[in-house]
C-alpha cells in the first residue's frame, strides 16, 4: 500500500478537531489504516503498526500484544482502531500508534529494574505497559485525579497480563494531582504525561532521574511532543518530537467542569 503525506490544510485540521491527540503532521499512512479497518485482533493491531513503520522496536511490539487493548477501553468500542477514544470524565486514551510511539521514545529508560511514571494514567494501559516492560524488580506507578478511572484502571489490570505485578506491589495506581508526580516513588527514569501542560511542571523534572527521559505534550491550542532528558549534572535537553493534540493537564475540577 502507498504511503501519503496529507499536505492539504483543510484536511490536517478537520483531523486534529476530529480526534483529541492525533500526530498530526506525522501521517504517512493511508487514512485506511488509521481509521483501522479490519483491525479485529490485538496482534493484528500490532502487527499494522509494525507494517506502517510506526513500531520498529520488537521489543515495543511484544509489551503491546501482551497487554491486549480491548481490555481497556470501554464496552462496544472498537478496540483495536488506530484513534483516541473518550473513556468518561472528558478524558481520553491514545490512539495506539501514540503509545506505540511513546513506548519507543522511553523504551531505554523501560529496562527490568528501572522506575517509571505515567501521569493520566486513565484506563490503565500504559501504565500496564510500563509494568511489564521494568519487571518485578522495577516499579510502575499510574496517578489519575479521577478516582473512578483509578478503580476502573485497577480492574482493568486486574484483567491483564500484568496483573501478577499488580497483587505483588510492582505496579500500582493512585488518585492524585499528577503535576505533582508521585515523590514516593521517585527518582523515576521514565515519566510519560498523557495531557497536555502549557509548560513542564517543575515537580516532574524533580522527579525525573539524572539518565532519565521524560516524554509530555506541551502547549494549549498547538501543542508539540517534548521529549526531555536530565543529564547525568543534573541539567536539562528538550527537543519536539512531533506536532500532537491531546487534552489539558489541569485541575480535577477544571476538567469534570460541564460534564
């Protein structure tokens, strides 16, 4: 199949309005694909995502067909399309090529024993992914302000392949402001932040390891993905990885407003 580059701009905004956190200037993929058509399986799933160049790491593409997508997502969804879907409190979850995306960009800061942080955790999922990818001898730690997502994301684990690491302490998920991180269990060598913040919060580059990497969609109505890294003197490298959409990281209040 033919790879295009949608240059139109007509076309690249109706589909950043039509889904909350596409990688918007990065598609060079057939819309086909993207809306997912035929996608019926998780290993399906992945092995589309291997085949658009979206997943290069074997590594990245066996954690996402061990942790099965259908179970976190809510019932009657189509699973396995490449598209954000809205899971209940005006929140989100990716679609897969963006977990698919931030699981590469952290996979070196994912290694057994390592610890990692993921802010708006929601269902779970990457949370899940995390786990499975720093083992029983790391730690996996979810923070979601809502905390009926916090229950429904430990019931979803509870469902998964990682679920052994949730009953032996490994992986865990908590109710809180994830701007604050998780000090508890920090210093942390990934931190991935699943909303946008209009600047990095100085509490999560406090927690962030030296050798760490922090990936976070950074802006308000144009938001770029940052990719941050601590230096091992404690300074800081950020460079964009890419032009995304996703909602704001803010105030519990502020986001359950009008729902």
């Amino acid at each position: 199949m033919k790879r295009t580059l949608l240059k139109n701009y007509d076309d690249i905004v109706s589909l950043e309005m039509s889904c909350l956190h596409w990688n918007i200037f990065g598609l060079y993929y057939n819309i086909r694909f993207w809306i997912g058509n035929g996608i019926n399986k998780n290993k399906q799933m992945v092995e589309h995502l291997q085949r658009y160049g979206v997943i290069s790491s074997m590594k990245v593409a066996e954690v996402m067909e061990t942790i099965d997508r259908a179970l976190f997502v809510p019932d009657g969804a189509s699973a396995y399309a490449d598209s954000p879907m809205a899971i209940g409190y005006n929140a989100t979850i990716s679609a897969p090529h963006m977990h698919a995306t931030c699981l590469q960009l952290l996979e070196q800061n994912l290694q057994p024993g390592m610890h990692a942080l993921d802010v708006g955790s929601g269902t779970g999922y990457l949370t899940a992914c995390f786990a499975i990818m720093v083992g029983p001898q790391g730690r996996a730690v979810g923070v979601e302000h809502i905390p009926e997502l916090v229950a429904s994301s430990i019931k979803n684990i509870e469902k998964s392949a990682a679920a052994p690491l949730l009953k032996e302490g490994s992986l865990s998920v908590h109710a809180g402001d994830g701007r604050q991180g998780w000090p508890e269990c920090a210093p942390y060598d990934a931190i991935h932040v699943g909303a946008a913040a209009p600047e990095i919060p100085q509490a999560l580059l406090d927690q962030l390891k030296p050798g760490g990497r922090m990936v976070i969609p950074v802006g308000n109505m144009f938001q770029d993905l940052k990719v941050v890294d601590k230096n091992m003197d404690g300074s800081i490298s950020i460079r964009s990885e890419t032009s995304v959409r996703y909602v704001p990281l803010t105030s519990r209040d502020a986001q359950l407003r009008g729902y």
